[in-house]
C-alpha cells in the first residue's frame, strides 16, 4: 500500500492560496501546449477555486488552445446557484478568451441521465484520447473525504471500468463526476484545500488514508496547496 506522502506548500490565507494555484495552473499549461500543442483542465467547484479562475484569467494563459472540462457537477437547472458551472461562468468564463467550443460542461441536464455519463466519456476521448488522459486535474477536499463527488459510501467508489458516472443523491441532489480511472491517469493533480473544517482530512490525505475518498487519487505528480488554517498540524514549527 503506497504511503507516499504528497508534496505540500502551506501559504498564509485562501486569498493566496488561490493566486498561487492559478500560477500553477498558467506555467502547466503553457508547458502542455509548447509541448503537446493544447491543454486540457478539469475543474471542481468550491469557493476557493472560484478566486483561482478569477485569477487565473489574469495570467498569461495560451487560451486559444485551452480545453476546459468539469470535474464533477450537480444536477440542477441551467444557471442555479447549485450548478459549478454557474460560478464557473461568472468567476472564468466572462473573464477569460476561451474559444467557446473549447468549453465542456456536464450534460447533467440531459433528458436521459443514466446515458449522461457515456455522452460525457464520448466528449473527453475527442479532445484527450482513448482512454482520455488530462493534463492536469484540479481537486478540492470535503469534511467528509470526498473529492470530485465521489463521497463516502457511494457505489460509485469501486468503479473500475467507467470515466464518468452518477453518484446516488448527496446533500440533496445527485451529481456526475469523474472516477479513479481517468483521475489516476492524469499529467497532474492540484489539490486546493482551505479553511479550519478540512484539517483532519487533510492530515488523512497527506498520509494516504485510503479509507478517505480523497485518499485513493494517485499521489505522484499531486501537490496540496493549503492555507494554515487547512493545515496546523501539517506546518513546520
């Protein structure tokens, strides 16, 4: 059992928590589009990351040949404040020069939600391949260990032969989210974790508690980007 310990930089407050993954994010993908000509980022919600893409669509980015993909989404009306991808509008979208075809939302209202999933898959091998392979994943972490939506005690979990699935109902509302599988294969891994609430979890993530959701994302090529009061246990005295 792998007890890696992730990499892991500790910064004063969510504010810089943010500008730093967003400079992360910008030199990753201008490294994948010099050698690889385009990048592709996959994003969770959080209010966190929201300041991230706000920033982010500051950097120099090579946005022409961006692809933005969506870690995990809930089920809910176009433009309900539940939806990621509401806030990801407001906080990127409006900010930032991506070519709109190059934008990739989670069919989540889609009439059929059982064949939502496939449709996604089938999105994610024409821009990254078969099997698609992201260049690099943004994470958050919840209280409970979860990540993506892939919550504790959800069938979901021991998905081995899926990108993309429905989760059953958390906090009121089923979701779609990527699994292990195309998680585990991607370039890079950013793990985005701040505020006092998430302190144990983080410890268990940092040690590779697999008993966590989070805790069974591949940890080489991962960085953790925490704020101190995310990580009073993990600082150096």
């Amino acid at each position: 059992m792998e007890k890696l310990l992730l990499k892991i930089e500790i910064l004063e407050d969510a504010d810089s928590v943010a500008r730093r993954a967003a400079v992360i994010i910008a030199a990753a993908a201008r490294e994948a589009v010099a050698v690889r000509g385009r990048f592709i980022l996959a994003v969770s919600g959080g209010r966190t990351p929201w300041e991230m893409l706000r920033k982010l669509a500051g950097e120099k980015m090579p946005w022409e040949k961006v692809h933005l993909v969506q870690v995990d989404e809930r089920v809910a009306p176009v433009g309900h404040a539940d939806r990621n991808l509401t806030h990801l509008r407001t906080s990127l979208l409006v900010h930032a020069p991506l070519r709109p075809e190059h934008i990739h939302p989670m069919p989540v209202d889609a009439p059929d939600l059982e064949d939502a999933p496939e449709t996604y898959t089938r999105t994610l091998r024409e821009i990254a391949g078969s099997p698609p392979v992201l260049d690099l994943v943004h994470l958050g972490l919840g209280p409970d260990g979860h990540t993506a939506s892939l919550v504790p005690g959800d069938p979901v979990l021991e998905m081995t032969d899926a990108d993309v699935a429905m989760t059953a109902v958390y906090q009121g509302r089923r979701r779609m989210t990527l699994t292990y599988p195309i998680l585990n294969r991607s370039r890079q891994v950013l793990w985005i974790v701040t505020g006092s609430e998430k302190a144990a979890m983080l410890v268990r993530l940092h040690a590779g508690d697999r008993s966590i959701p989070a805790g069974r994302v591949r940890r080489d090529h991962s960085l953790v980007i925490a704020d101190r009061a995310a990580a009073p246990a993990l600082e150096p005295n």
